[in-house]
C-alpha cells in the first residue's frame, strides 16, 4: 500500500511508463466533436485527435470529468492508498478543479477514513505533468505523507507558470 496515490488527468500529457512506474492514476479528458464524445487516450489517441482537428469544420470542445468520475477513481484508488492527492489544470481553463472538489466532498461522507486534498496546480499540459510527477516521485522515492507530497507540488507551482519564466 501507499502512503499517498497521485491523481491527475490526460490534460497532464505524461508518458505512460512514468505513469506506471510511479502509479500515477489518470482521469481522462473529454473531447466532443461533432455531438460524439471522446475520452482522451482510450477512445482517441492524440494522433488521431489532430487528425479529426485537421479536418474539422467546428472546433471540438473539452469537457471536464464529472464529480462522479472523479468520486470512481477516488474510491478504487482508496483500497491502494488512505490520502489522495489530486491535481488539477488551472480552474481558468476547464472545470477540473470543481469536479474533484465535489468529489473529495462527496469522498469525505463516504470514505470518512481516505484523506483527499485537491490542487489547482495554475496551468495544464507538459507544466501540470511535470508538477504531478515531481509529487508521484516524492512520495514513491522519499516516502513522503500527504502534506509533504502537496508541499512539493506547491513548491513547484509557481516554478512552472508560463508567466514565471519572463
């Protein structure tokens, strides 16, 4: 069991063996397309999405995983790890951070005994990646609890905002 499970989603763009090699847990993303929705990396990978990009008329949209997806994953996540870290893109892009908070909520009355904390980590892609990897590392390698693994995250939040580097 470990101490702390990390949870992000497909927006995070991490490769998969870091993803095993750390057991970072991903929710995916949702692309609707044409009134057809795709969830990022099982029914679409992003080859194919840039193809459908190429060729599109109207741009897809994005979707945020629901509350109750994020609740799922929490749950099964709980029988490997008592504490959750969740990490989000910045609430300025997508819902994310609102779904996971309603689902640490719901977590909360149903799984007293699994601490959940949710991070709006500012940004999204290779920058959000990178935050939840240097979590899944310190808590994997380091042995870190709850709080010293959010730490880290914070820590390095604001080492990797777009605005940060100018």
């Amino acid at each position: 069991m470990t101490k702390v499970a990390i949870v992000t989603d497909s927006s995070a763009c991490l490769l998969g063996e870091l993803v095993s090699k750390y057991g970072i847990e991903i929710i995916p993303m949702e692309f609707v397309h044409e009134g057809k929705v795709y969830r990022d990396q099982i029914d679409i990978t992003p080859a194919q999405f840039y193809e459908l990009l190429s060729k599109a008329k109207e741009l897809p949209t994005t979707s945020a995983p629901s509350p109750g997806t994020y609740f799922e994953v929490f749950r099964r996540v709980s029988e490997r790890a008592k504490a959750i870290l969740v990490v989000t893109p910045s609430a300025t892009l997508t819902h994310a951070f609102d779904s996971a908070k309603a689902a640490a909520q719901i977590s909360k009355e149903k799984m007293p005994d699994v601490t959940i904390e949710v991070l709006d980590c500012g940004t999204a892609a290779g920058a959000q990646g990178l935050v939840v990897l240097a979590s899944a590392k310190a808590e994997a390698m380091e042995n870190r609890n709850l709080s010293q693994v959010a730490e880290v995250a914070r820590n390095l939040m604001p080492k990797v905002l777009f605005d940060s580097i100018y």
